[in-house]
C-alpha cells in the first residue's frame, strides 16, 4: 500500500499492485487494473519511488526493483 494526495488535499491509501499505469497529463493520473482512475498532486518520479519502496518492503531488499519510470509525452 502506498500513500498518495488526491487534487483536493486527501490523502488516500491505494493498493499499489492494483497499479496498471501512471502518466502526467500534467497532473498525475493513475490508473488502476480495476480500470478507476485517480488523479494525485505527487510526481510520476514520487508514485514510483513510492511503489518501489513499497515492493522493496513486501517482497525483501533483495529482490531487484522491475518497475523504471519513464517520461510520457
């Protein structure tokens, strides 16, 4: 689970394996497997560095990380 802003100031917490795609257009939209969309105030750099975490804790340190951000345009 990672924690993320929505444009409103909320926070939520969202189900980071449910994550299919994370683009900025300019703000940021995640969009989940269940095929919801979320728009948040952090960075695709911030949601990513956040899954990684979050997969570096669930899964151990020693696994590599498969998820590279990469700019949309």
């Amino acid at each position: 689970m990672i924690e993320v802003t929505r444009l409103d100031g909320r926070s939520m917490v969202l189900n980071a394996e449910l994550i299919e795609s994370v683009e900025s257009t300019p703000d940021t939209l995640i969009q989940l497997a269940t095929g919801r969309k979320i728009l948040v105030r952090e960075t695709v750099e911030e949601v990513t560095a956040r899954v990684l975490e979050y997969r570096k804790r669930a899964y151990g340190c020693h696994q590599k990380a498969t998820a590279v951000p990469r700019k949309v345009e």
